[in-house]
C-alpha cells in the first residue's frame, strides 16, 4: 500500500510543479539536470505502474467472464452498491493512469477539450459492457456502464483539481 500512497503523492507533486531533482546526470557526469516539465520525473515509473493497473483490470475483467467465483466478487456482493463503487473507482483510476501515462494530453472538439485517455477508457469499457450481451455469465447492465463514465469524468477531474491546490 505504500506504493501506491508514494505514487499519488509524486502525482499531485508533480501536478502542483514541485520537481524532485533528477538523478540523471549530463554525458560529462556533470551537474545533475532537472526536467523539462514536471509529469517527466514521473514518467519512466508511471508507465510500469500504469502497465501493472491496466494487467490488473483483464484479470478481473476475465475472472468475471468465466463467472468466476473469486473472493472479491464475493466481498463486493455484501457491501451496498458495491458494483457500482466498484466500476466508479477502478475505471476512474484506470483513466487516471492512462491520462497521467499521456501526459494529461487534451482532443479539442468543437464544443469541449477532452482528455485523450479518458476517451480511450471511454471507448474500451463501453465496448467492454457491449459485449456482455453474448457472454453467457455476463449481463449488460446500463447502470455499469453509468459508473464506469462518472468515475472516468470525475476522478481524472478531481486530481487535476487537486494538484492545482483547488481543494486545499
């Protein structure tokens, strides 16, 4: 768990501009150099964490398929719309990787300014829910699908917030 508290701590760092001086040094061995942009210092252990999360939902996402009957289905049966909390966060923290893995890079469209990794977790967890309809220990369900979009909306949202010191 400490990882993970670690990781969040280096993103609102970074999100806020707070660099850590880098450990690379110049050709030369020199004086060492700092990044050019925060979310750099970042990114050569983000994509392994992102990597390892993204690892992490197939497995559920096949345990699921198999209509398995893994502890952790069990456990999110007993908690109160625990499903539901369950899409929210782990599709939220999946766009929230994604996002950070590229470097919060932004669509324009004509009426907003999209985060590119949220359209990406978007389109995957809505194909994911799509193809529930044929998957005998599946079934599509509307109310997931909902989940799935708020937490990809709101928790990118919330972090950006975050490091901007908004909920300080």
């Amino acid at each position: 768990m400490g990882w993970g508290i670690r990781l969040i701590s280096n993103c609102l760092d970074i999100l806020r501009g707070v660099h850590k001086p880098s450990l690379h040094t110049t050709h030369s061995g020199a004086c060492p150099r700092r990044p050019k942009n925060g979310i750099l210092y970042l990114m050569q252990k983000q994509h392994l964490y992102t990597g390892a999360f993204v690892a992490f939902i197939i497995f559920i996402i096949a345990l699921a398929n198999q209509g398995s009957e893994a502890f952790i289905f069990r456990l999110i049966r007993f908690v109160p719309f625990g499903d539901k909390l369950g899409h929210f966060f782990l599709v939220g923290t999946l766009a929230c990787f994604i996002n950070l893995s590229l470097n919060w890079r932004r669509i324009r469209l004509p009426f907003a300014h999209l985060l590119l990794g949220s359209l990406l977790v978007a389109g995957v967890m809505l194909l994911e829910e799509i193809s529930q309809l044929w998957l005998t220990h599946r079934t599509f369900d509307l109310f997931d699908l909902t989940s799935d979009l708020l937490g990809i909306w709101l928790l990118p949202q919330a972090l950006i917030r975050a490091g901007r010191g908004e909920f300080s």
